[in-house]
C-alpha cells in the first residue's frame, strides 16, 4: 500500500515563485531581468519548462518539504491560483479516484484556504443558473450584493465591507463542505486532516479568523509569540515574501515560509497523531 500526504489549495500551495531563489543563485543575468515581473510571462515560459526550476518548486514548497518530513508519497497542486469551490471539485476528483484505488491511502490531507472573493466569480462562471453549494437562495444574495457594487471588480475597502456578511457566509458553507469531506477521510482511511488560512482578502480576513481560530481542524499561525490571521499575513508583516526575501516583485511566500509551514504541519501531524 502506498500512503498519500494531499494538499489543495491556490498558489501558494503551488509554490509560486519559489524558483526564483534558485534563480538568483544559479542564474544572475535573467534573474535581473526577470525579478521586476509584472506578470507570470514570459518568465513562467521559464520556470515551468526548464526541469531544474520545477524540480525546485515542488522539491521546497510546502507539500515537497512535508512529505520528506512524513516519508510518504504526495499529491498537490498541478496548476496554479484557483478558488476554494474549485479546491473542492478538485478534494471530490481524489475522494472518486481513492475509492478507485484501494492501494493508496491518504495520510494526511490539508486544505488552504484562499481569498473568498474568488468564490463568487468561480459560482458566477460555472454554477450560474442553480448556484451551486450556496443555492439558489443565497446566490440569489450574492447576486444583489455584488450588483450594488463595482460590477467588473470588488476593490475597495468600502465594497468588501458592504459584503462582509455574504463572504463570511460563503467561508461557512465552504468550510462545512470540507469538513463532510474530512470525515469520509477519517472514517474510512484514518487519515489525519486539517486546514489553514492562506492567502486572505484584507478586509474581511478578520471575521474569517474568528470563524476558524477556535475549530479543531484550524492550523493557527503562530510565527514567535505573534498569532496571524493567515499565512499570507505573517508573511507580508515579518518579511517572509519574495519580495522581501530575495527582491522579486512577487508577495508570494518565500522558501524560508514554505519551510517553516512545513515544520509546523509536521508538528501537527505528530501532535494528532498521538
């Protein structure tokens, strides 16, 4: 049998731009041209081509250095960015292929949550007519909210704060789907499972946290004595960013933070697996 460390969830997960400090030692020239980016390309052209830099990111993001860590087999993010509803198509897409396979058991899955805002355009594009999860109802709320705002873009302060109470209604549900699914993995495989807060809108971030922070499956970032709403939080305030790390035009978190969460989820592991 082989037993699996899953992990899901948007860019961060992914490991986005963490080539970029092999690149720095390695590859001065184009790393001086490429590290002002304002876009993924032309550099991704790059990075996700050229094996060493691949081999890289997913060797030293979180799940790569977790999974050395727990001496398992992993499966992550192929792609890049995404939404949580689109995180939960992809946590069914395993729970089908794992009843499949009864060879492989999952060890140890993580969720990351993203920015709620992505929720809704996600809904908008694909569960249009029937709202998906939400419903028909509360789409139906969603809708009028957001028709009273910037109908091409949530900005501003004042739009996120009109909608706080949809998006933190939006996080409830999501999280109440992921944690029907946890249970399917715990009662069947044993598997140990939990979720944090990734990469955050900056207004609402607050209200999600305090919906979490008590919950049992919640990881709490906790960086020295300081706890954060999120990881993405912690790194942008104790300069654990590319940008800050290494100079990249890039807030994506830096090796150091993919190392340092990787620590802290093995930690959790051993601590719930007593």
């Amino acid at each position: 049998m082989s037993d699996l460390l899953i992990t899901i969830g948007d860019s961060f997960t992914y490991g986005e731009g963490l080539q970029f400090h092999l690149w720095k030692e390695k590859y001065n020239n184009t790393f001086e041209k490429f590290k002002g980016k304002t876009s993924y390309e032309p550099c991704q052209t790059v990075s996700e081509t050229f094996s060493e830099f691949y081999d890289y990111r997913v060797s030293n993001n979180y799940s790569g250095v977790l999974g050395k860590l727990l001496g398992v087999n992993k499966v992550s993010n192929f792609g890049n960015g995404g939404s949580n509803y689109g995180a939960l198509e992809t946590f069914d897409i395993w729970l089908e292929y794992l009843r499949s396979e009864p060879t492989l058991i999952p060890k140890f899955f993580i969720f990351q949550f993203t920015n709620i805002v992505r929720d809704i355009g996600h809904t908008q594009s694909k569960y249009r007519s029937t709202g998906g999860i939400f419903g028909n109802e509360f789409y139906e709320d969603i809708k009028y909210a957001i028709a009273k705002l910037n109908p091409v873009h949530i900005r501003t302060k004042s739009d996120i704060e009109k909608i706080n109470p949809i998006l933190t209604k939006i996080f409830q549900i999501i999280l109440l789907e992921v944690k029907k699914r946890f249970s399917i993995l715990e009662d069947k495989y044993g598997c140990k499972c939990i979720y944090l807060l990734g990469s955050v809108e900056e207004y609402s971030k607050h209200l999600i946290h305090d919906i979490a922070k008590t919950d049992e499956y919640h990881l709490p970032i906790i960086y020295g004595d300081t706890q954060y709403e999120s990881w993405d939080t912690m790194n942008r305030k104790c300069g654990l960013t590319l940008r800050e790390s290494i100079g990249v035009n890039d807030d994506h978190p830096s090796l150091e933070s993919h190392h340092w969460l990787a620590n802290q989820l093995y930690k959790k592991y051993l601590e719930i697996s007593k």
